[in-house]
C-alpha cells in the first residue's frame, strides 16, 4: 500500500467534544476520512478553552486533537439547523458521538430510527460508564474513570495519596477502541451491505487498561497497590536516581538481572545471591533488593550507567523532560512530528509502507465551514 490516505472518500460526522469523540475523530482524519466536526455555536467544543497555552483564539489542546477537520455549528434547538444535523447524519458513512447522555434524545436523535432509515450507518457512542447498570446515567470524564476503575489506585507510590496517569490516557483509549470498532464494521459493511452500532465507554476503557491486575486478584485474591515507577510482577523495572538525574531500567527476566548485577560496580554479590536468581524471588524480596540497587546506581551519572548497560545489552533509558522528548534525536528520526498547518504536531504513532498518515491540516476556526456546508447539505 502507498497510499497514505486508506480511509479517503469515507465522511465522518463527529458529534464530538473534549478529548475521546475528538482523538477518535483525528485518527480518521489523519487516515484521510472527512470529517466534519459539528459544534455548540456559542461555547463550541469545550477543549477550546482548555489554556494557555494558546494558539490565536483556541487552546493548543483544542488544535492537537482537532487537525484536519471541519467546523460547523449547530442549535439543536432550531428547527431548521436540527433538520440539517440529521441531512449530515444521512449521508455520513459513520458517526461518532460523546454527548453527555440524554442529550441527543432530548431532540429526537435515536440511533434505533435512525439505523432504520440508513442501514449502511456506521452508529459510535463513546459513554461515560456504559449503557446499563448503576453509573450508566452519570457524566464522565477520564479522571473519573481512572479512578473507577482501578487505575488511580495502582498509580504512584505506596502509603501516598492516589495520583492520576499523567495524560488522558482513558479518552485516548476510548477514541482508540471507537476507530478499531469503526474500521471493524466498515469491513463487514463492505460483505454485508450493513451498518453497526458500536458502542465503548471511558468506564470499559479502563477496565481495558487493569486486564493484568484484574486477571492477578481473580486468580490469587490479590489488590494491587502502586509501586511508583515499578511494576508489581518484575523487579527490577523501575527508574532509579543517578547523580545527574533518573535512569529507567527494565530487566525484564533473569538473564538481564545477572547481566544488570555483573555490569554495575557493586552489584557483583546480589548477581550471586541464589534468594534474587529467579524473579519471582525478587519480586518477593523487593524491598530488600531495590534499595542495594539504588545505592549503587546512585553516585554514578545517567551516561555512566547507561553505558554499562548498553554494553551488555540490559535495556534502559534516561528519564526526559517534555522539552528534551520534543528535540531528542530519537523523536526527530522516527518522524512522528507531522506538519498540521504552521505548527508541528504529534503524528499518529505507525507508518504504512514508511510513510506515516497525515492530513497536514491545521485545526478549523469555529464554524470556519458553516457556509460551505449549509450549501451542499442544503
């Protein structure tokens, strides 16, 4: 394939505000769907706001998750624009909603009579906790999520106050699993001649995230607790100080681990030591082990220790600023920076037959394609 743009020719509505509808929407543009981004006339999509920074009128957030779309506005309560927003439902190959819940059926937008009316729909709701049950009626964004589902109370350090993953991880991940459910049914709409509803929610999303933790506690009735930049199941995985700075460190089996032992000044007894041979051993015995380590590694500089590890082959990274990932050599080679507009921005995280899926576009104005659509949806 040499294509960079598979998904071009397909429209995509995107009923969409904030991160999840929003990320969903970007990937498809990206790929080279259209897709037309409807939005309140007077707030517009809440991420607008979301600074500073800003950039113009819109917040920087706004215009990393929105490139390459279109804009128009709607009043759902206006008769006329509502029979609009169900012309542009009509001819889209796929829509892609996460309004708060209820707020669709208040205007008369049911999914049920509207895949009546277009079987070859492409229906994707992004909820906050799913369809049914006790929360299902609740609003939701990825906070709320992260620590309902567990997350939040495996995120940072034992006997500390629960911390929050750093990036909406959970509305990325909705966003994601939505285009995977979209393309899914796109393919089966091209055997069947049928459309789909595809649902997620925020809730299953992380439920998705804590698959290891939650398989640990059925079989063994263990909870998890943090274990700041470690990982429950090996050790040693986790960043440690070094003069300089922090340095990630991940022997992930027991080959690593003697090979970790043998190449920092100091360790040479624990390699030996038959109690920290396997890992389940060092697991058991964290916090006996995970301190020598530190201590070794401590008077030493982030270059030193990667060295050593470099040199037998034990994976390892410094730990980087947001500013050092921005200029590392490393970023600028893989070529995720893609240009949208003006300004760089991340790109999507794969290549087809290395190029990487780019609409180049920048973030629309609001209701920057009120005009042009109003004519050709007239």
């Amino acid at each position: 394939m040499t294509n960079t743009a598979p998904l071009g020719g397909l429209t995509i509505l995107e009923l969409g505000h904030s991160v999840a509808g929003p990320y969903a929407g970007l990937i498809l543009a990206e790929l080279g769907a259209r897709v037309i981004k409807v939005e309140n006339p007077t707030t517009g999509d809440y991420a607008r706001g979301w600074g500073p920074p800003f950039l113009e009128d819109d917040a920087t957030a706004f215009h990393a998750l929105n490139r390459g779309k279109e804009s128009v506005t709607l009043d759902f309560s206006d008769p006329a624009q509502l029979a609009l927003l169900r012309r542009l439902i009509a001819q889209a190959d796929a829509v892609i909603q996460n309004l708060r819940p209820g707020l669709l059926a208040k205007f008369g937008i049911d999914v049920v009579q509207l895949r009546a009316e277009h079987p070859d729909l492409i229906w994707c709701d992004i909820g906050a906790f799913g369809k049914s049950g006790p929360l299902a009626g609740k609003p939701g964004y990825d906070p709320l999520a992260q620590a309902s589902s567990g997350i939040m109370s495996i995120t940072g350090e034992a006997d500390r106050p629960p911390v929050r993953v750093g990036v909406s991880l959970v509305d990325m991940g909705s966003g994601m699993w939505t285009v995977i459910g979209l393309l899914s049914a796109l393919v089966e709409r091209q055997k069947s001649g049928q459309g789909a509803h595809v649902a997620t929610s925020l809730f299953e999303t992380g439920l998705a995230w804590m698959t290891i933790p939650l398989a640990a506690h059925a079989v063994s009735g263990e909870v998890r607790k943090p274990h700041g930049s470690g990982l429950a199941e090996i050790v040693p995985y986790q960043a440690f100080e070094a003069a300089d700075g922090h340095v990630m460190i991940a022997a992930g089996n027991d080959r690593l681990f003697a090979r970790l032992c043998a190449a920092i000044p100091g360790l040479t007894g624990l390699g030996k030591d038959e109690r920290f041979r396997q890992n389940r051993g060092r697991v058991t015995l964290r916090d006996e082990l995970i301190p020598q380590i530190a201590a070794a590694i401590r008077p030493l500089r982030m270059a030193e220790v990667g060295a050593l590890l470099d040199a037998v082959q034990v994976p390892n990274c410094p730990l980087l600023r947001i500013d050092q990932v921005w200029t590392h050599p490393q970023t600028k080679a893989v070529g995720i920076l893609t240009q949208g507009g003006d300004h760089r921005w991340v790109g999507l995280p794969f290549s087809i037959d290395d190029h990487r899926p780019s609409s180049g576009g920048a973030a629309p104005r609001l209701g920057a394609q009120d005009q042009a659509i109003r004519q050709e949806f007239q």
